[in-house]
C-alpha cells in the first residue's frame, strides 16, 4: 500500500513523461464526461458515438470507410456503429451516387438537433470550467492539441 503519491514528472526536466501523464489525466477524465454528454443526445448512446456524431456534422455525407480511416478503427467497427445510430434515428444512409458501393451519411434532422444541444451544453460547460482562463490561453490550448493531434495521426499512419 502507498502511503503518498508518487511525485508527479516535472515538465521542465521530463517532459514527455509529463505530457504522458496529463494525457491519461485527460483522457480518462473525457471518457467520464463522454458518457454524460453521448445521454444528452440519446439516452441510449454509447459515449464513443459522440465523436463521430460530431464529425458526421461537420463532414455530411461522408463515407463510413472515411470516417473508419479518420478514427483510425476498422470499417466493421464504424459499420457496427453507424447501424446503432440509424437505429437510434440520428443518422441517415444513402447509396452514394458516385458510387453505388458506398454509403453517404448524414445527421437526420433529430439527430443534427440532438447533437447541436449537446454540443452547446459541452462548450458551456467548458467556458464555466474555464472562466479564470484568459481567452487567448484557451486558444493556445485549442491550437496546441490540434497540433498534437495532427502530428499523432500523421506518425501513426507512418507506423502502419
């Protein structure tokens, strides 16, 4: 048994090993959120939904197998999903007329309604959690971790 928590790493002098720390910090702190915000748009939504809800919105019509590329998973785990969310009624499928292989897939008028409340109640929820923050340090954040998040995908996608 621990008596006192390990220290935790110091930027200055680990800095990788302190971003490692603060990434689990926040992704497992997301993931506890996540589920909360994926009942706000459906009672019945699993939280790893949210997410590609919210790229659906901001990509309408776009193929499953794009979407699978872009979450770096499988075609049958999108496919999977997606089925759950037509059947939620949050999302539509049509035959591509470009091709007739692919699926183009967008947010029903429910679903693009659900979606919006909920991202509007996380960007509240965000600005109250937040309100000490300067405006042009939320920025930086948001600039930052797109940044990081380019760069991850790009080495990721190196490795395959």
């Amino acid at each position: 048994m621990h008596d006192a928590a390990a220290p935790l790493p110091d930027p200055e002098t680990d800095p990788y090993g302190a971003l490692e720390h603060e990434l689990r910090t926040l992704i497992r702190r997301a993931q506890s959120s996540s589920a909360q915000t994926a009942r706000r748009v459906h009672p019945e939504l699993d939280a790893s939904a949210y997410p590609l809800l919210a790229h659906i919105d901001s990509h309408p019509g776009i193929r499953g197998s794009d979407l699978a590329a872009h979450f770096g998973v499988g075609r049958a785990t999108v496919s999977r999903q997606l089925s759950r969310l037509v059947k939620l009624g949050l999302v539509h499928r049509e035959v591509d007329p470009e091709d007739t292989r692919g699926q183009q897939i967008t947010l029903t008028k429910d679903g693009a309604a659900r979606f919006a409340r909920a991202r509007d109640s996380r960007v509240e929820m965000l600005k109250q959690a937040l309100d000490g923050w300067d405006g042009s340090d939320v920025g930086t954040l948001s600039t930052l971790l797109r940044r990081y998040s380019a760069d991850f995908v790009a080495w990721r996608d190196q490795q395959r």
